[in-house]
C-alpha cells in the first residue's frame, strides 16, 4: 500500500507589466535631442538622429571611450560586411554549376545562378 501526501496548493502570482512603459513617447521625433522635436516634414530628422548616434565626441570627452565606440562601431560594420559576403558565397554555391563546369570547362559555361529546363 502506498501512501500519498496531500501536495500543499501553491498560488503563483506574475505581474504582466511589473515596469510601466509607454512607446508613444519614445515614438515621437525629439525624444532623444531637441534639434528635431519640432517634426520636420522630410527624413532629415532620421540622419540627424544617426548622425547624433555616431558624434562620439558630443557623448563624452574620454579619448578612450571615444575610441572604444569608434571601434566597435567598425566592427559591427564588418560584421554586417561579412555575413552579407557569406550569404553570397553561399548562394553562388548553392545554386552554381561549378562542378559542372569543372567537368566539362569546355562545353559548359559557369553560372552563378542554375537555369533549369523546362521540359525535362
């Protein structure tokens, strides 16, 4: 014969919103700088906002940090630089004739993209 305690009831309380936050303010033109809180009607508001992100020197006055973010900056550049590069590797890969071409140099031209035929 087994016995089974009785398990002790447990009431889980979660706060669905436990920080209060509200995009609409964020979501206004001049939130982050003055210069364009006034709503400009172009996008020039968008590269200023870029521009201000990347003027390191109006953030702080420490050459080291400065430099820090400048280089960090590059990175993610490069980063971005060498995924875009890898997905072209990939594709002209996946979808070249190169073996193909490999075999036969002189009766099949390379490709980068595989032009199947329709009847088959």
């Amino acid at each position: 014969m087994i016995i089974h305690l009785p398990e002790p009831e447990v009431k889980i309380l979660v706060d669905r919103d436990p920080v209060k936050t509200s995009f609409e303010e964020w979501a206004r033109p001049g939130h982050f700088s003055r210069t364009i809180a006034k709503r400009p009607d172009t996008t020039t508001w968008i590269w200023n906002l870029h521009a201000d992100a990347h003027d390191f020197d109006s953030h702080t006055s420490d050459l080291e940090e400065i430099s820090r973010k400048i280089f960090s900056a590059h990175f993610g550049q490069l980063s971005i630089i060498f995924l875009w590069l890898s997905g072209m590797y990939f594709h002209g890969a996946r979808f070249s004739n190169y073996e193909a071409w490999l075999s036969d140099p002189t009766h099949i031209r390379p490709s980068a993209q595989v032009v199947w035929p329709l009847n088959k």
